[in-house]
C-alpha cells in the first residue's frame, strides 16, 4: 500500500465471473477497511457524464440568493431533507459550526419496501428543473454500488454475501451535495469539516472539485486521500464498526482549509452516506467476536444510533 494515499480497487474484479477475480477484490477491500478504513474504487456505476450533470446542477443551486435557498430549510426535519444553511453543523464534539452549506437527497423506497419508519418527502427546487431527477439518478447509481460493496464485505466478514441487501436497500441513505465557499477571513478554529468519523455504514464520495479530504492513519499520520477523477472515495462509518466490532474501522478524517492563496475558491463535494432501515440490529456480529476480542459494544439499533449521533453534531435538539 502507497504510503501517502489510500489503497485502490477495482470493482470489475467483484463483477466478473472469475471467482479467483471476485475472491481478489474481497481480499483487497477486506485489507484496507480493517487497516485504514478508506479505499478508492473504479469501474463502479456512476457515468462520469451523470456525475458532470450533478456537479452543473448543484453549483447552479448553491449560486441562487440565500432568500431562494432558504425557502427549502425546513424547520424541525433536523435537515434530513432539503437545504441546511451555513455553520449548522458541528463535528461530534466542536463549538464551531463547519464552513459549509449543504442539501439533502433522501430515500424515496419502493412500493413493497415494508418499512417500519416514514421517510420525509423529498423537495424540489422550483428555479432548477432538473436539480431533482438528477440527484435522484445518481442516488440510485451510488446505492448500487454501495451494495455491492457490502456483498464484498459481506463475504469478507464470513457472512452469506446477501446479507445486507435488505437492509440496506430502501435504506435511510442520504446524497448530501456540500458548498464550502470561499474563505474571506482568516477562521478561527473551524475548518471546512472538522475531524470526525462517519455515522453511517459505509461513505461513498463522488470526486471533490479541489483537494483536501485527509484521513488518519493508524499510527497517527494525517494522509491527503487522492482519488482519480472517475473513482470514488469509500469509507466505513461507525455503524460498521459497530457491526463488525471494531474488525473494520471507521477512520477519523477532515476537509482542511486550503492554502491562503487558494482561498478564493470554492469546493463541492457529494457524499452518499449509505444508511440501513432503522430497525437493523447492530448488535457485534458473531462471525467478528473471540476470545482475544470480546464484545465491545452494547446493543442498539441503526435508528437508535443515529438519533443519539443526530444529537450529538447539533442536527437535532434533545
């Protein structure tokens, strides 16, 4: 593994029908998210022309009047759907609210989904026809590749390769298109993202428009995470950790500020924080359970969690 970026691999490895190819990208991925927690994956479902039309349709959005963008900022969703206004949220754990604006693409399941829960509506801004229909397609397309992903893990873990299918498809998941504008003073204490780990299960990143994403090491070294352009950036969140009792890691990162000359520039970037249904256990799996490593964590569910971590960064009030 490179020493200064995180390890890559190739998604056509685990789609092609050669076992010992299949077995490959298990293994690689396996590594990597029980070592550092992040990867950057190529080949997976996402068309670069899909994710060019989101990046149009996203930096149109955040270049309309703060009055147009706050008619979307509904008040008492803790911002799960829609607009969320500047310095909103927090890292777990920080005063200073993060130099970001961001909105929220959510879930909109399938007619025999059988939840337990209702999801917000999603919205729909009026001034960009196409704002939605595009956020949703690659929704779609990220979750499609988030679940493969999971059958990877998965096997990985010693578990039936469909065992997160259903509870991550009609999941709570959210795309979360982020502005950080320009920095016009110098900030004190509040970076672009403050250091924190993920909630969910697994973080998929569309490629950033300019640098920044760090992630930490096990042996405490900051590293740049430097995907190409067509691949995305994925990461356990806390939620797999959880599961998978500390087996794979949920990795500590940050977006830094960028150099004073480069100040001027904004940066985007899209997250798809894939989420399970709210009644997933995450009781510490068996398979990742032994006497060198006992149970670490009580039992809960993914709803539970994420209340108490909705909480905690200061989305929702107690």
């Amino acid at each position: 593994m490179a020493d200064n970026n995180i390890p890559g691999v190739d998604l056509a490895d685990f789609l092609s029908e050669n076992p010992k190819r299949k077995q490959k990208f298990v293994n690689e991925i396996g590594k990597a998210f029980e070592e550092i927690g992040f990867v950057s994956l190529k080949n997976h479902f996402l068309s670069e022309e899909l994710s060019e039309e989101l990046y149009k349709e996203v930096k149109a959005f955040f270049a309309l009047p703060y009055e147009v963008k706050r008619k979307y900022e509904i008040e008492g969703l803790g911002g799960q759907r829609g607009y969320v206004s500047f310095g909103k949220e927090h890292a777990k754990g920080k005063k200073e609210g993060d130099l970001k604006e961001f909105w929220h693409f959510g879930q909109e399941p399938s007619a025999d989904a059988n939840l337990t829960e209702e999801y917000p509506e999603n919205l729909k801004v009026e001034e960009l026809k196409d704002f939605y229909h595009t956020g949703m397609e690659a929704y779609r397309m990220l979750e499609k590749t988030g679940i493969y992903v999971l059958r990877a893990l998965a096997l990985h873990i010693g578990l039936d390769e469909h065992y997160f299918d259903h509870w991550a498809s009609n999941g709570n998941s959210i795309l979360r298109p982020i502005h950080y504008p320009p920095i016009t003073e110098e900030p004190k204490g509040a970076e672009r993202a403050g250091a924190h780990g993920d909630i969910n299960l697994i973080t998929l990143l569309m490629g950033a428009s300019c640098g920044g994403l760090q992630v930490l090491r096990k042996d405490g070294i900051w590293i740049d995470a430097l995907p190409k352009a067509d691949e995305l950036v994925i990461n356990v969140g806390d939620m797999l950790e959880r599961l998978t009792n500390n087996k794979l890691r949920s990795t500590i990162h940050k977006v830094i500020n960028p150099p004073r000359e480069e100040w001027d520039k904004p940066r985007y970037s899209i997250p798809f924080f894939m989420h399970p249904r709210s009644e997933m256990p995450l009781n510490c799996l068996e398979e990742c359970m032994d006497e060198d490593h006992p149970k670490q964590y009580e039992d809960i569910t993914a709803g539970e969690f994420l209340h108490q971590r909705l909480v905690e960064i200061g989305l929702i009030k107690q």
